[in-house]
C-alpha cells in the first residue's frame, strides 16, 4: 500500500514539473516573438518567486494537505512541492509585466495578470460588424400651405454602408493605405434634421445670395446707362392714351401690371385710376393662396379707387362686410360686380350691396350656393326677388349660373314687373329642386322684358310653361334677342323642340348666335323658318338634322351661307347631305366670311373639305379629328394660317381667291 502511494506521488510530481516546464517554454517561445528573446531571465525570476512564496506558505501552515502516504515517506521525499498547473498568461500581457517594474510579492502580481488579461479581453478591438448595404430610404410627408410634399431621403444606413464599401476598395490596393480617422459624433439636431434637400437647398440659398451679391457689386460698378429720349420727353397722356389701347385687347391685368415695371414714369402712368375702371381679378393673382381677404383690401385702397366694372370670383372672403365697406369708400359708382363662388355671402349682405351703390346694374351671383343649403345664402327666391326690386329699371344684367335655384316662377315675374330693361339673363347649370321650380313663363317674360339681348339656359332642369294660341299671338317676343343657347346633354335633349324655338324666338330678327347642341328633337324645319337671316355662330352638333339623310341641312347652309363664321356639325354621320352643305359654303366664294369650322366625328369627304379649303379665305381654324373618310395626317384640329397653308399643300387645294395686299412706300421728308 505504501509502494502504490509513493509511486502515485511520484508520478504526480513528475507530471506537475513537466506541465511547469512546457509552460515555461510557451513563455520562453512566446517573448521570443515578441521582444525577440529579451527579459527571459525576469520571467524565470517571477516563476521562481511564486515557487517560494507558495513553499513557505505551505511550511508555516498548522493544517497540512491530506494524503495517502505516511509521515516516513513524507519526510523522506524532501522536493520541495512543485506549482500546480497554470494555464498560460495572453501574450501581450506577459509582454507588459516584461516592460514593467517587478513587485515585492508575487500574488500581486498573479492579480495584476488576471486583471490585465480581462481588460485585454473586453477591450480586445475586432473587426466591426459591416452594416446592411441595402438602399433604404425614409419618406417624410409635410403639409404645408399649398398641398402634401412627400420628400424623400437617404437613411444613415446608405451612407454608411457607402463609406464601409469605399474603405474596403482603398484597404485592397496596395501602398495606399490611408490612417483610420476617427469619426465625430454627429449631433441629435443633425440627425434628426428633416432631409439631405433641406441641407441643399440652404446651401444653394446661400450661394443665390453670394451670386446675387456679386451680380449687385458687378451692377454697381458698372456706370448707369441714361434713360432713352423716348422715355423721358413722352409727354404722360400719350402714354396714357397708348395703355388705354393695350389694355382693351387684353384686359387690365396683367398687362398693366407688366407695364408698370419698366420704369419709374411708366408706372406713374399705370397706377393712374382711370387705367383701373374695368378690372377682372377672378384668375389674378395666379397663386389661390393669395387670393385674400387682406390682399384685396390693398388692392381696394390702393388700385381700385374709382372702378366701375369689378370682377371678382373665386376669392375667399369671410368677412363680407368689412370689403364692401372699403369697396363703398373707394368705388361708390360701381356699375357691376361679380362675386362668383362668394358661399359667405347672405341675403342681408346682398340688400345692402344693392341699396349702397346706387348705379349698381350689373349683378354676378354664379357658383354660390350649388352645393349648401338655398334658404342661408343669397340666392334664394326670397333674396333674389327682393334684391331685383330695389334695383328695379337699372338692372340690366343678371348671372345665376351654377346655382341651385328654388321657385323659378316667382324670380321670373319679380324680372317681368321691376326689370324693363333687363338685357342678359343667365340660368346656365342651374338646378331646381323639383319640377314645378323649373318652368318659365315666355310669354308673361317676353311682355315684361323686351330689351333682352342674351337668354342662356345651357343644361339646365328649365321647361316651357304651357300657353294657349291666344298668349302666344299676343307675346311680342324678344325683337332685340342676339344671343340664345339652349343647349343640353342626354338628360335634357328633349326638353326643346320645334315648338319651344318657335315661342322663344318669335320676333327675333336680329339674332346673332343659336346653340341647340344635343337637342335631337329639333329639326330643319324649325331652323328654316326663324325670323333672322344674318345668323353668324350656329352649333348643330347632336341635332337630329346633322343625322338626316334629306336636304334640310343644305337648305340651312345655303341660308346662312353669306353671314356664317362660326359652324359646329360635329359628329354629323349623314355624308351625303353633309357634303352638300359644305359646298352650298363654299359657293360664296371670295364672300364667304367663314372663319371656324368644326367637322370632328364626322363622315365628310376629302372633296368636301378641298371646296372649303379652295374658296373660303378667311377660314383661320377646322377641326378634322376623328373623321374617317380623310387620310392620315389631317386628322386633328388646326389652327392659324400656317397650319392652314400647310393643309391646303397636303391636299393640294391651292386657295382660289388671294386677298390684295396694299402696298405702302413711305416717301422721304422733304427738306
């Protein structure tokens, strides 16, 4: 038993010493790589040390180790006990204690190791997780004034992974290698900021300004150019007198506007309050959002001083009051007004409108209350009628387009008894909210008003009121009526017939303009018989005579052949009779005034169109579009004399009849 133990205890110090010396040449190996075999001796030293310490650790202990053998076998094995197994310290720290002061003990210095070896562990830096490569992006959506901007940007997962790939091109080539420079910390203000387009679109502010310095300072040094003698000895009412012209071709705005941007005497000129008497505000400013209640104050007070035709839809005003009071101050001899789309505007407001501008006699209500209840606002019956009577004769125009209108009958014979001279009468788009609201009395209508020029019923729920023989012999008509639309969609093609036409325009003589488009119950024989013969504007398009095989629509054309320079037969399918009627135009010759010529849809022939093209002069537009019977190419509308002269080449229909052109020669100033 005692040979087993003293060979077990043998063994156990053999293995222990092979262990220490394996570990002593790791260490021995390991500071060679290093230090290339310095301070070999310090670690010895160390080992040793520890070797001691724990020697005479174990000696001044009064417990000994338990074990197998006897106190005699002890006692006789006088090796000292020899370290247990120690796992191998990390390189590098080995490599700092070899650098570094020894310490009186040794268990300081085992706890130095293992304190060095865990920080070497947390701190050990690998290699950085690469992070996703993926193009992702971030939508933001701001609202704003004018609508919903949806801006989109980069996120830092981009940008990074960007910047990962372009180190990874430059770590791959060789003898490039660039220091690793440690990023910053981007700020939280930075990094929430809203998008890399608003960073943009500072910096490009920034340089518009530095531009725009620059242009200034080049500007300044530059000397300034003197003013043309044009300019400065133009006396002011010429030049008053040469803007009342511009502006009756094209309206005020924005042409005076324009005008008064040249220079300091133009626009002393254009500001001037009688350039500003007629002045249309419904599309101007372009921008709807400054269109408002602030801005047409100024507009008032600054511009308007004087006015007496005012335009002014599609604003947004709230407080109703408080603009017809600047507008009292400014313009107390207004003559009309137009508040189309005004939905805040109430009765009340409506009557003092009528009653404070004394020379009111032209009234636009369109568009206000075609979706919001007829009793709060001002054009229902009640307002109207009410309204028309405290102007009473000097009425003499009055829009309700694109309302929804309530006892039509009451409003008509308010007009009949109060209003003589009403002139134009508009009901376009209106809708009533049941049958019986929608009749109109021609015949009381045409006693009470005779002086009307223009009746617009377009696509409206309006029928005629039945009348006996007597009442219509007795009506005088309308003998001063230039202008008539009647025209209707699916829903209200059979409103009209040839009865209707007849009652309205009974004693029209001077008729200008007919439209009965969609009317499919009229027919040639209605447009034959009517009183005028100077008819100028026609639109047949979707009556039952562009459809008709016989020849009612020749007969029409050849009517109307020498005052016609307007003619809609769009969508005509009858060939035959439409192709005669177009020659029955072009008969006329050099005389011939017409000038606009819609055939879309329709089965004309190309000879047809060759007659127009060779004996009508003055045609400056035609609409071929969608018309089976022509060749490619000229389907399509066309406009100008260019295109015109280009259509003529293609068909090869030269124009017959050149107007003469005056020469003028300007003749030298005698001395």
């Amino acid at each position: 038993m005692a040979e087993s133990t003293i060979e077990t205890t043998t063994t156990k110090n053999d293995e222990d010493e092979f262990m220490n010396d394996q570990n002593m040449l790791d260490i021995e190996e390991e500071l060679k790589k290093l230090d290339g075999g310095s301070d070999v001796n310090v670690v010895k030293a160390v080992q040793n040390e520890l070797n001691n310490k724990r020697n005479s650790d174990a000696e001044n202990s009064p417990t000994k180790s338990p074990s197998i053998a006897s106190p005699e076998c002890s006692t006789a094995n006088e090796s000292p006990p020899t370290l247990p197994y120690m796992t191998s310290p990390d390189p590098a720290s080995v490599k700092s204690l070899a650098n570094g002061t020894l310490p009186k003990s040794g268990k300081p210095m085992m706890m130095n190791l293992e304190k060095n070896t865990k920080k070497k562990v947390t701190k050990a830096r690998g290699r950085p997780k690469q992070k996703a490569l993926v193009a992702m992006y971030q939508s933001q959506i701001k609202d704003n004034n004018v609508g919903i901007k949806l801006c989109i940007k980069k996120s830092d997962l981009t940008s990074s992974g960007n910047k990962n790939s372009s180190k990874k091109s430059n770590s791959a080539m060789p003898g490039k290698a660039k220091p690793v420079r440690k990023r910053s910390r981007k700020s939280k203000v930075q990094a929430n900021s809203d998008s890399e387009s608003d960073a943009y679109e500072k910096r490009r502010k920034k340089e518009g300004g530095k531009a725009k310095s620059n242009n200034n300072t080049e500007n300044e040094n530059e000397p300034k150019q003197a003013q043309s003698v044009f300019a400065e000895r133009l006396p002011q009412h010429i030049l008053h007198r040469i803007f009342s012209f511009a502006i009756a071709d094209t309206g005020t705005l924005p042409t005076i506007s324009r005008l008064a941007r040249v220079c300091s005497l133009w626009r002393q000129v254009a500001i001037s309050p009688s350039l500003w008497r007629t002045v249309d505000l419904s599309a101007w400013p372009v921008r709807e959002r400054q269109r408002t209640e602030l801005n047409l104050k100024w507009l008032i007070e600054h511009r308007l001083l004087g006015s007496l035709d005012l335009n002014l839809s599609n604003w947004k005003i709230k407080n109703v009051d408080c603009v017809f009071e600047k507008l009292l101050e400014a313009a107390p001899n207004l003559e009309g007004i137009a508040l189309g789309g005004w939905k805040e505007l109430t009765s009340d407001q409506l009557l003092y409108l009528v009653e404070e501008f004394k020379k009111l006699s032209r009234l636009d209500l369109s568009s206000i209350n075609s979706e919001t209840n007829i009793g709060k606002t001002a054009v229902g019956a009640a307002s109207i009628c009410t309204a028309t009577q405290k102007m009473g004769e000097r009425l003499t125009h009055l829009y309700l387009a694109n309302n929804r209108l309530a006892n039509l009958p009451q409003i008509i014979s308010t007009l009949s008894t109060h209003c003589p001279n009403l002139e134009s009468l508009d009901l376009s788009n209106v809708t009533t909210i049941a049958a019986s609201h929608g009749i109109l009395h021609v015949e009381k209508f045409q006693h009470g008003c005779q002086k009307l020029k223009a009746l617009r019923i377009t696509n409206s729920h309006i029928t005629l009121s039945p009348a006996t023989v007597q009442e219509q012999m007795e009506s005088p008509g309308f003998p001063d009526l230039e202008e008539l639309s009647i025209a209707a969609l699916a829903d209200e093609s059979r409103i009209f017939n040839d009865e209707c036409l007849q009652r309205i325009l009974k004693t029209s003589t001077k008729l200008k303009l007919l439209d009965v488009r969609g009317c499919a119950r009229l027919t040639h024989d209605s447009l034959i018989r009517l009183p005028t013969w100077d008819l100028k504007h026609l639109f047949l398009s979707g009556c039952s005579v562009t459809r008709d095989i016989g020849s009612g629509l020749e007969l029409v054309a050849s009517k109307y052949a020498h005052s016609l320079t307007e003619l809609d037969l769009a969508w005509a399918n009858a060939t035959e009779s439409l192709d005669n009627a177009l020659k029955a135009l072009a008969e006329k010759g050099k005389e011939s005034p017409l000038s606009h010529l819609n055939l879309c849809g329709s089965s004309v022939s190309v000879d047809a169109v060759k007659e127009i093209l060779i004996n009508c002069p003055a045609l400056s537009s035609i609409n071929l579009s969608s018309c089976r019977g022509l060749p490619r190419g000229v389907k399509r509308p066309l406009q100008g004399v260019t295109e015109i002269k280009e259509l003529r080449e293609t068909l090869g229909a030269p124009l017959k009849f050149v107007k003469p052109t005056i020469e003028t020669s300007v003749k030298p100033a005698t001395e």
